[in-house]
C-alpha cells in the first residue's frame, strides 16, 4: 500500500498552467502556517469514451461550499473550478486519475486574521490507483476502531474539507497502520462510530444497509450519497442511525466509501471477523453497480460522469 505521488507535468493555478516543479508556496504562507486551506479529490475514471471526472459538479460544489463557511472569496465561478479540473486531466495526457482543486491562503499574516494574504486556487491531477492497496477491492482489509475519536459538532466544521482537519485523519491512520491494520474507525466524542480516517462506513445487518448520521463529526461523502443512492435504486432498505461500536462486530457485512476508498470491505475489526470475512453479497452488488457507473460499463442514469475533452481549455490559460 503506498500513497506516494506519481508527479504529472502541468499544474493549474490561478488560470495558467504552471510547472509541477513550480507550484510553490512560501514558508510562512497560511496554508502552512496553520493548515488553512480547503481541497476536493475526484476521481477520473478510464471509459470508452475517455476520461470521466465522477460527480464533477457535486465535488465542485462542496468546495465552493467549504470555501464560504471558511469566508474564502474565490474569484472564479464554480463552472470555472470545474473546467480548470477537466482541462488539468487533458493537459497532462492523463486517463484514469485523481484529481485534487485546493484554494489556499497565502503569505502576509502571522497570525489568526487572514486578511493580508492572498487566495490561490489550483487544481493537480496525478495518477492513483487503490487507495488501500492491491485487491483491497476484492478481498477487503482489516480495520481497528481508533483511540482518537473525532472532533465534536461545533469544533472544527466537518462538513467543511478543511485540511488542517486532516491532522486528525493523520493521526487515525498512522495508528492503524502501525498496529498492523490498514485504516481506522475513529468513534465520535459521544462513543457512537463516525468514519474512518478520510472515509464513510455503511453496515449490512439482515439485508438492511445502515449508515450512521451526518452528525457534525463527519464529512457529507460524494460516495456516500451516491451508494444510498444506488441502494435505494436497488429497493435495498436503508437505514441512517446512530451506530453503537458493539454494532460493528455484530454486522454481516461492513464496507468504507470515499472518492479514494470508492467502495472498499472491511473483513476484520479488532480482529473480530465481519461475516465470512470476505466482501458479502449486499456490498457486492453496492460496488459492482457504483464501478460499473463510474468506470462507463453501465450506462450514466444519473448524470454523474463528465468527460474530459481532448484539447480541452481553463479559464485563462
């Protein structure tokens, strides 16, 4: 399992295309300082008919999103963002790949008012490939529950993708990974499950898929969203309630969704195996159909594919 970056050529920011060497930001920028800035990673899948940025619009969105509750003032439209991403995929002669818009605030302040340094917006894209590791897909991985829980409602905006918020993402992980596991669940501070490190967490229990709430201590996921989608379409009941640690060991089947982990099973928690310790059937069927969307194996029915044109122009390059 590696996250280590695989560097493309060409970076766009703030309407030109700039040298992946030459995307820099001081020292003392805020970015820096205190980890103010926001972000989006979207997936761009290969298909037939090219690339396809999987719920563009949507990741757009909820980074202008972030960008208010922050009091971030872009200079761009959202239509604007959203071309620059698909213009960065062509730029660089990329297929399938991820793709990451940040606006981050630079050099000019010491300390909490940002109100010197300016608003830089990028956009990079870069090959990745499974989030975590080869056959995490198919065969699942094994997850503890965290010691670090989750920021409490009204702390940090989790609805925000801040990534100063990630610091505790960091921590999660690291954890799980230095204790063998390949992620985490982290518990919110009430005791009830929240996430894992920088993914949702469905449950499968008698066929019921069950999620917990969007309760201030996790992120409103585009995949997320889109698998109570697919599971609703499928005439699968769905259930969002709160979920009891003791609850995941006692689950049939249990699967992480993000833009990352897109739809990944979980086949341990604590070394307590999940059903028959392989991806059930319910999570099956959840990923094939959300794949086959995504990938252009199945036909797009809800909008969620934008294609990168060949040749295709940002905003002021």
């Amino acid at each position: 399992m590696s996250s280590r970056i695989t560097e493309s050529e060409w970076i766009w920011k703030d309407g030109q295309f700039v040298p992946w060497a030459e995307a820099r930001l001081h020292i003392l920028s805020l970015a820096v300082q205190f980890g103010s800035s926001v972000f989006e990673g979207i997936r761009c899948y290969s298909t037939e008919d090219g690339p396809a940025a999987f719920r563009l619009g949507d990741h757009i969105r909820r980074l202008f999103d972030s960008c208010r509750i922050y009091r971030m003032r872009l200079d761009y439209s959202p239509a604007e963002v959203a071309d620059a991403c698909l213009a960065t995929v062509a730029k660089n002669g990329l297929n399938a790949c991820y793709v990451r818009p940040m606006v981050t605030r630079g050099y000019g302040d010491a300390g909490m008012l940002p109100v010197h340094g300016p608003l830089e917006t990028w956009v990079c894209a870069f090959p990745w490939g499974t989030y975590l590791g080869e056959g995490a897909l198919d065969a699942g991985v094994d997850v503890c529950v965290s010691s670090w829980f989750r920021p409490a409602p009204n702390t940090l905006p989790s609805l925000a993708k801040g990534a100063g918020h990630y610091n505790n993402a960091q921590l999660i992980k690291m954890e799980a990974v230095a204790n063998g596991y390949a992620e985490a669940i982290a518990l919110g501070p009430g005791g009830l499950v929240s996430e894992g490190s920088g993914q949702n967490l469905f449950l499968v229990r008698d066929g019921v898929v069950i999620a917990p709430p969007i309760d201030g201590t996790s992120l409103a996921g585009i995949t997320r969203d889109s698998i109570l989608t697919i599971a609703r379409d499928l005439e699968l009941p769905v259930e969002i309630v709160p979920i009891p640690r003791e609850m995941l060991y006692t689950a049939d089947e249990l699967f992480f969704t993000g833009t990352a982990a897109e739809v990944t099973p979980i086949r341990s928690v604590d070394h307590i195996v999940i059903g028959e310790g392989r991806a059930g059937p319910v999570t099956r069927r959840l990923q094939q159909r959300f794949l086959g969307i995504a990938r252009g194996e199945l036909p797009d029915i809800y909008g969620w594919l934008s294609h990168v044109e060949k040749g295709a122009v940002a905003v002021g390059d």
